[in-house]
C-alpha cells in the first residue's frame, strides 16, 4: 500500500484535524489560568476581609434567629407533632 505525497493518510489526515482543536483549546485554557491564577494568590492574604464577612454573617445569623425564632419554633413543633400523630 503505497501513499503519494499529495494524499496524507486517513488516519493523520484525523489526527490533525482533531488534534489542532485541542492545542488551541489548550493555549487557551493556559493563558486564562497565567491570568487569573496570581489574581487569585493576592486574596490569600485579606484576612481583615474575610474576618468582616465571617462577622457579617454570624450578625445576620442572629439577627434572622431573633426576630424569626418563635415563629420557626411554632412551625416546626407543628410538623413534628403531624408526623407523631400519623
């Protein structure tokens, strides 16, 4: 089986076509990462931001707990004494 210059293989002429994609899709995907990667290394060390939204959150924690507490508590007595009786 012989193969002239002028027609490549069925299975490299595959190769190259399927393979080319994934290189750029590759370069790409690199370059993104080179981008956002030291981004992402600069907020390691805000220790000051994510102490004020642990903060934040526990005061909203308490917040909601207060002003919904009695009436979470109702609802969820009444489920409880539903599924009890059943």
């Amino acid at each position: 089986m012989t193969n002239s210059p002028a027609s490549p293989s069925p299975i490299r002429a595959a190769v190259s076509t399927t393979v080319r994609p994934v290189r750029r899709a590759d370069r790409a995907l690199l370059w993104h990462l080179r981008s956002v990667l030291p981004r992402l290394s600069d907020e390691r060390g805000d220790v000051p931001g994510w102490v004020l939204i642990t903060l934040m959150t526990a005061g909203l924690v308490l917040l909601i707990w207060g002003l919904a507490g009695p009436a979470l508590s109702t609802v969820f007595e009444q489920a409880i004494s539903r599924v009890s009786a059943i």
